[in-house]
C-alpha cells in the first residue's frame, strides 16, 4: 500500500513481530485500487504502526517530561503484536509475490527511470530486504549513541532525562526581575518546561535552561507547518534497468580499481542521514498516524527544536501591551543578556576519531570539515545542514561553488599574465620607449617637476604590458561569459539542494511576522490572500512614505562617500608636489608612484572608517521601514549595506580608471581646481598601472582585515573570557552551556556579513578583470582559507546560531546578476578608454606602416609610441629653456595652423572606442543570454522526479487514510471497504 507522509522509511520488523517467511508469503493480500498502485512493495506491516503511533500523541504529562525514557517502536522494545489483532491486519497485508509481479510490471510500463537506485523488485529481493536486521540494529544504536552524547555532554536538566533545547542567560543584579517573571511564566502557560542554574565561574550570571515537551512540539510543529519524514522513497525503473544496471555494475568494478579522488570525504565517517530520501509532509497531530515515529527523543530534529522554541520566544508577552513582546525586545532593555540553542558538545577529544568514533555532530564537524588539515576536501554539507540549518547550509554550498568556479577562471587569468610575460619583451612599444633616450616629457606638475626623460619609464611600461595586452580583450569577455555560466550553473545546483533538503515546497508565504511589525499595525487588518487568515498590514501611503525617506537616506550616505573620495583626489594634487621635491632621491624620481601609493592608503582607511557608520545607519533605516518578515529584512538591510560598501570600495576605482588624466587640459593650458590645483595626469606609460595598484592594494588589505575580524578577534575575546574565569576552575568541570555562553555570538545580522564580503569580492574579480587578470587567482586563494576559516569560527568560536530555514542565498543572487552586467559594461569601457588597445589598433589599421600595404614580418606598430606623443614649445613655459617637450594626447603640434587643437586622429579614435563599447557589449550580452537560454534551471531528471513524487505523495496520503478509516471500521465492528464509502 502506499502511504502518504513527508519521508518515507524503510521498513524494519521489531523484534517480538514473530513474523517469518512462511508467514509472509501465506497472507491474503488486498486486492489493491486504482489509486493504491505506486510503492505497494513497501507497505508491508504500515498497519501495525498506524494504532501505536495514534496512541503516541495520547502520551502522558509524565511521559512528555520524561522524553528519553519513551520510544516508539525502537528495535527490541516493541510489544508483542496480539495474535487476534494480527489476524485482522492480516487482510491489509499484500503477499509479496503479488507485489512482486505488480511492480516488476508497473516499471516496465513506466518510462520514469531514477539514475541513483536501480532495483528490480523480485520475489527474493522482497523478502530479504523485509527483514533488514543490520539496519534496524544500527539505526538502534544510532538512536542510542544520540542519547549517550547528549547525556555526555551534560544537555540535560537535573533529572538527567530532560533535554535542555535552549538558554537563556540574565544577571542577578539587573532589577527588571518583573518582566522576566512574566515571561518565564507566560512561557510555562505555553508549554515550555524551565530549570534555572547559577554560573560555576560567575555568581551574577544566572542560566534558564528550556525543555521542549513531547505536546507542545506536536503543537508548534502543527502551528508552523513543518514538514517532516513519513516515509522512505522508492523509485521505478523502465525496460531499461537490467542492461544499465549491469553497465553499472561493470563500471562500479572498474571504479574500485582506480584510485579514490582525495578531495572526497569518507562517507562511512558521517551518520546515516536518512531524511534527505524520504517523503515529507506538513505535520498534523490529527495525521499522526501518517508518520513512523521510530523514537520521539530523535523525531523532531535538534534544529528543528531549537526553531520552534526561538518561535515562542519570539511570541510570548512579557507585559501588557501588544508591543510587549519577545525575547529580542528584553534582551535589548537589559532583561537577558543572551538567548541561544546550545552546543551538542566539546568539538575536541582526547580520543582518536578514527578508532572511537565522533563524540557528537560538532565534533564531527571540527575534524572533517573545520580543520585546516581539510582544507583540500569536499565539505559535508548534509551534516553542516543538519547542525546549522539550511540558511548556514546553502551559503557554505554557494561558497564552494563559488570557489570551485574561480579555479577555470583563475588559470586563465594566470595564463594571460604569464603570456604578457613571455612576449613582454618583443612589445613593440615597451622597446620604443626604453629606447626613446632623446625624448623628453613635458614636466606633470608646475613648480618642483623638471623634464624626464621617457626611457626613464621603460620599468613601467612594461609592467603595464603585463596586464594590457592582446589577450586582455579575450579574457574581459572569457570573465563576462563566466560569470553566466557561475551563476547558472548555482540555479541548478541550488535545486538538487533544495529538493534533497525537502524545500521544493517550502515557500516564504510561511513565514511568520516579525514581532516588530504586528506590534506597530496590529489594527489595521487584512485577509491573508494564500492563508485566508487576517494579519496585520501596512498601508501603502506609509509603506511609500517610509521607502522615501530610507532612500532619502541611502542617497546622502552614497553623496558622503563621493565627498570623501573627492577629499582623496584633493589629497593627491596637494602632495604631489610635494613629493616631487623630496630629498630622498627614491620619492624623487618615483613620486608618482609614492602619491599613489598612500593615497591607496590613506583611501582604505577611510573606507573601513565609513563601514562602521554605514553598518549603523543601514540597520536605522531599515528598521524604519518595518519589514513584514524576518526575510524581507535580511533583503532590505542587505542591499543597503551592499550599495554603501560598494560605493565606498570601488569609488576611487572609477575616478582612477575613467576620470585620472582625462580633463587636464594641455601644456600651457592645465584645468585646475579651485584654479589652484593642478588636476593630475597619468604616467607616461599611461593610467593602467594606478588602476592597478589601487585594486593591488585594496583588495589584499580588505582580505587580511576581514580575516583577522572574522577568526583573529574572536580568539582573542574568548582567550580573554576563558582568562577572568577563575583559576582554580577547570573546563572540564564547566557545563557545556556555560562554555557557550563563554563564546562570542554570531554577528547580529546573521550571514549578511559572510555574503557582502563574497559578493564585493565577486564585483573586484569580473568588474575591473581587464585591468587586473590576477584577480580570480587572488580570490582563488582567499576563498581556500575563507571557507576553513568560517568554518573553524562556525564550529569553535561562536555560539550555535539559530538553525533557519531557506530555498536560496535571498537577495544576493539578483545582485550577482547585476555585478555581471555592470561587469561587461565596465570592462568595455576599461579597454576602450583606459587601455591603449584602441590607439594601438587605429594606429596599426590607419596611421602605421601598415596601413595602406601589409608585408609579411613587418611590424605594424612600429612608430606608435612617436604618433602618440603632441609636441610642445618649452619656451611658452617661461622655464628659460627652448626646444619641444612632449605629452600624451592627439594635438596639432606649435607650428600647424591651429595649435594645440585636436587632431583628426583624435576623432578617429574618439569613433573607435565608442564603437567598440557597443559592439563588445552587444556581442557578449549575446553569448550571456545564449548560454543562460540553453543551460535549465533545473535538470530534467530532477524536474522529472519532483513531478513524480508529487504524484506519489497524493497517493500515499489517500492510502494512508483508507488503511486507517478501516482500522477504524474493525475496530468498531463495521465491514471493511477496500475502497472509498
């Protein structure tokens, strides 16, 4: 029979079944309808557990408070079936051979074919996996070793059976005593069980430990719409399933003779995680009979827990009021210091994991995935969702997506530098310019700047050829393409996850209200369009109102950091004179360079100076515009901060590549500011190389910075919590929430942190990736450290966060996409105006030898460098020197007819460029929606499968309540139907 629920579980006869072969084969099976056709092999015995688990929820008070001493249907602890009772199940139970027959030809009628399992459910294999003894007895001493690291680490209340599920921690000295006795007992009323202790190392810090009972779980769970496990998934194959299944026996042979990838972790390491290959469904006490509750301690989840507790707490009163309400509110007046779920315990042993195995999860945790030693392995994603949730779960996935991704990119970066390695030398216009020892540059500065020679810029026009060269153009639309392919490749990738972590039906919609935002429009109401239920809502002229003035906000902080970028530029007209008469004979002659350089600088301090504002007033205005969920948000303050850090980060990298150089005017003729300040110009090798330096610079400094934050600071803050405890108190003799109390908790603003520094760093790597090839390599490398980095910090420097739930990485996909098409316009703009590819280009069609006959082995770019320099008459400067210096640009020369203006060259190049930005955005806009065209979000097997239990899941449900509706009818002595009254 097919039975509906959420997963689907093997099925394990207990012991004291008494059930045999002979047995089994000799029982009158029911003629199955039309609706109960699928996964009939699988439903053999369902109807025993249909009354045991209906009498589960009718539990005791005593029996709920007491969780470890209940099980369910636990291996060797079930109670002996009466023979009567047996004899009336009886008629429900298919023989296995009729079952057999039936689903050897239901898949040869089924074109649906499941590439992770292929079976043929014959006769013997039936009977043999109906009797799974290893199985049942692992799963047993799973469940047992569960219950023996949570009584290990000490997660109990003093009866040594009630689990402790959360903490909340207060001082004995704060005098708002009432309302957290209103609150305790409100949580009491609610169904919460609470134990209070005193700290060992603190006599001040006091600790509420909170027990979920077995009612009030059924109840939230109900309430919150969680879906859980029901019954394990069978899959069908076509015709096809015997010749494949022999290919991939043949292959699977082959395979054990090959070496084993070494960044693949051992599976035999980590539990059973059976959830992830079951049905779920939205759970229902009324439906309790639906699910197989094998253990009632280990039913619901740890996380799971821990999210319906933080649930109450959220929603509970601790005054009158409507706004008087939840745990955030009194830890923000002082009431409680700290709410958080606890640890499953200490993430280190004295024992080798090897030969005793792990303690708990977080254990498990530490050696496999948060030590360095792991850094070249693939992560345990399954296991850090099971811990941490699915939130925490998909940004670790995306991350190694992420990182995975940057290694093509990388390497191909890497190749183009290294070709502008190798062919540096024959650059044509590098050896013109070492060579160019007669050719003097027109001074770049009024006072202190005398002529330089333009060999004197030999070192750097040849670092400037490293990252301006032929294969820049391919690489600015190799990075463009990559960037689709990235992000389309995670759409696939993020749907196997969510339909392997059961959140294909998980939608926002079931989401609670944010507290905050029910105690401001409690009275205005509105029927809920999905749920049918009337919720607070916000009018639209207030929600207007708020979004103006946030952005109202959003606007004078980016117009702030403008300000301060153009303080930078001012900075860098002021001391370059300075520099260029320094007595340290370096600064002297590279004072270009050391103006640059500590602008960089003295750029990045104030960037990290105006984060710390920014971070503030983003969280003022988005609490101003009271978001409806604790999502919206996430999403709103995220995309605050995004465009501020943005803005503050790569500001002057725009004014550098777009604007340096761009507006000084000429020799005797410079544009000033404030017409005191000569605007700056750039390097007679040309701007290139200061747009490097600052991307160089900025992103090496930010990377250390954000490292040292995220792992450095928190050491030193739990070294110095461990250092005020008292010294003749050991850890060992410390209980395990007081040791996590002695951690420092997770940002406040959860993962947006993590995600803003992968998202700007993704902006450094394809927005400005013509100008600075290394930059996926860069990010290659720190993305190795971030991920073992977060992890260690994860697992051994934070408190447990809460375990959330979520289908995607929220608003940071849709600006990743928009990172990527700013990505191809600025690259276009960075080889069109701020390289030289274009001048080389027009010269070497238009202007050079090759311009009106092409010979093999003559060089086309020969003169280039003389084309591009205008003269200038010395005497017009008033220096008392005569002849001509020069400069970069396209002007007519002293002698023409109209000096100083520019020259048809100019335009031409002018036309060049801007021809060249639209067809090179034009052509990759293309390939991007091409390639975003043919690659699915979802994979067809995938989408395939999602449809099919779908189907099956209906089915399950209507057997289910036909099996119990007669039960029912045996019970009461009425006729069995085998189909709907």
């Amino acid at each position: 029979m097919v039975h509906h629920s959420g997963s689907i579980q093997s099925f394990k006869p207990q012991k004291g079944m008494n059930v045999s072969k002979s047995e089994i084969t000799k029982e009158t099976s029911l003629k199955p309808s039309r609706r109960s056709l699928p996964c009939l092999a699988q439903s053999y015995a369902y109807s025993k557990s249909l009354s045991q688990s209906a009498s589960l929820f009718q539990s005791t008070e005593s029996e709920s408070q007491a969780p470890t001493s209940v099980t369910l249907l636990s291996a060797g602890k079930a109670e002996p079936v009466n023979a009567e009772e047996d004899k009336k199940d009886s008629v429900l139970k298919c023989s296995f051979a009729d079952l057999s027959d039936f689903c050897l030809a239901l898949g040869k009628d089924k074109d649906y074919m499941d590439e992770s399992e292929h079976a043929n459910y014959d006769r013997s294999r039936l009977i043999r996996d109906s009797v799974p003894r290893d199985n049942s007895e692992s799963k047993a001493k799973l469940s047992k070793n569960d219950m023996n690291y949570i009584a290990s680490s000490g997660l109990l209340f003093k009866d040594g059976k009630k689990r402790i599920d959360y903490i909340l921690v207060y001082r004995k000295s704060n005098i708002q005593y009432d309302k957290r006795n209103t609150f305790e007992k409100n949580l009491r009323a609610e169904g919460l069980m609470l134990e209070k202790e005193p700290a060992v190392a603190n006599s001040d810090i006091m600790f509420i430990k909170i027990h979920i009972p077995w009612d009030t779980l059924c109840k939230y769970a109900e309430r919150l719409n969680i879906r859980m496990p029901f019954r394990k998934k069978c899959y069908y194959t076509d015709r096809r399933s015997k010749s494949m299944g022999s290919v991939q026996n043949y292959f699977r042979r082959i395979k054990k003779w090959m070496a084993q990838n070494p960044m693949v972790l051992d599976k035999s390491a980590f539990p059973n995680l059976q959830e992830s290959d079951c049905y779920t469904g939205p759970f229902s006490r009324a439906r309790i009979h639906h699910f197989i509750i094998n253990n009632k301690d280990t039913f619901f989840s740890n996380a799971t827990r821990s999210r319906i507790v933080y649930h109450m707490l959220q929603h509970t009163k601790y005054e009158n009021g409507i706004s008087k309400v939840g745990i955030c509110k009194l830890i923000n007046n002082g009431s409680y210091i700290a709410a958080f779920p606890p640890h499953e315990g200490a993430y280190k042993s004295s024992q080798p994991i090897k030969t005793h195995g792990p303690q708990n999860n977080r254990h498990l945790l530490y050696e496999r995935w948060a030590r360095w030693g792991m850094w070249y392995k693939h992560q345990p994603l399954d296991l850090i969702r099971l811990y941490f949730g699915e939130k925490i779960g998909l940004y670790f996935a995306w991350l190694g997506w992420y990182t995975g991704m940057l290694i093509p990119a990388a390497l191909v970066g890497l190749c183009v530098f290294f070709y502008g390695i190798f062919t540096m030398n024959g650059s044509q216009v590098s050896q013109e310019i070492c060579k160019a020892t007669e050719v003097f540059m027109c001074p770049l500065c009024d006072k202190n700047c005398s002529l330089q020679r333009l060999n004197e810029s030999c070192i750097y026009a040849k670092v400037t050829y490293l990252f301006d060269n032929g294969g820049t153009v391919f690489f600015a639309i190799f990075m463009a393409i990559w960037a689709t392919v990235f992000l389309e490749f995670w759409k696939r990738r993020r749907s196997t996850l969510t339909y392997t972590w059961d959140l294909i039906e998980w939608e926002e919609e079931e989401e609670t209200l944010r507290p905050q935002f029910e105690a401001k429009y409690y009275k205005m109401e509105r029927v809920n369009p999905i749920s049918g239920k009337p919720e607070p809502h916000q009018p639209s002229s207030d929600k207007i109102t708020r979004l103006l003035v946030s952005i109202s906000g959003i606007f004078f902080m980016i117009s702030l950091v403008i300000t301060a970028v153009f303080a930078v530029v001012v900075y860098r007209l002021v001391v370059m004179e300075q520099f260029a008469s320094f007595k340290w004979n370096f600064i002297k002659q590279h004072w270009q360079f050391a103006t640059s350089a500590a602008a960089v600088c003295i750029n990045f301090v104030i960037i990290m100076a105006l984060n710390l504002a920014y971070e503030k007033i983003a969280y003022l205005l988005t609490n101003l515009e009271y978001p409806r969920t604790e999502s919206e948000w996430e999403n709103s303050f995220a995309l605050k901060m995004f465009l501020f850090q943005f803005v503050n980060l790569n500001s002057s990298i725009f004014y550098i590549a777009f604007f340096l150089g761009r507006f000084v005017g000429h020799p005797g003729n410079y544009n000033k500011l404030f017409n005191r300040w000569r605007l700056e110009e750039c390097h007679p090798s040309g701007c290139l190389i200061d747009l490097c330096l600052q991307m160089g610079v900025i992103m090496f400094l930010k990377q250390i910075w954000n490292n040292f934050m995220e792992l450095g600071y928190p050491l030193i803050q739990n070294w110095w919590s461990r250092h005020k405890i008292k010294r003749g108190i050991q850890d060992a003799s410390i209980p395990q929430w007081e040791n996590d109390w002695n951690l420092q908790p997770m940002n406040i603003h959860g993962l947006m942190d993590e995600y803003l520094e992968m998202v700007l760093q993704f902006g450094f790597t394809t927005i400005f990736v013509a100008a600075f090839p290394l930059a996926p390599l860069l990010a290659l490398l720190n993305n190795i450290i971030e991920i073992r980095l977060d992890a260690y910090k994860f697992v051994t420097q934070w408190r447990r966060p809460l375990p959330a739930r979520a289908t995607d990485i929220g608003i940071w996909y849709g600006i990743l996409e928009g990172i990527g098409i700013l990505a191809v316009i600025t690259n276009a703009f960075v080889i069109a105006i701020t390289s030289d590819y274009i001048p080389r280009f027009v010269y070497e069609y238009k202007y050079g030898p090759c311009a009106s006959r092409f010979e093999y082995g003559e060089n086309c770019l020969k003169g280039y460098v003389n084309n591009s320099l205008s003269f200038f008459d010395l005497s017009e400067l008033g220096m008392g020197k005569s002849g001509y210096c020069r400069y970069r640009d396209y002007r007519g020369p002293p002698w023409s007819s109209k000096p100083y203006e520019f020259t048809l060259q100019y335009w031409h190049i002018l036309a060049a460029r801007l021809a060249f930005i639209i067809v090179f955005e034009h052509l990759v806009f293309g390939i991007k929606s091409f390639i975003a065209y043919l690659i699915p979000d979802v994979p067809k097997n995938l989408y395939d499968r999602i449809r099919r239990e779908k189907y099956l899941v209906q089915e399950m449900m209507y057997e289910a309540e036909l099996e119990h509706l007669q039960q029912q009818r045996r019970k009461s002595g009425h006729p069995v139907h085998h189909e709907w009254p």
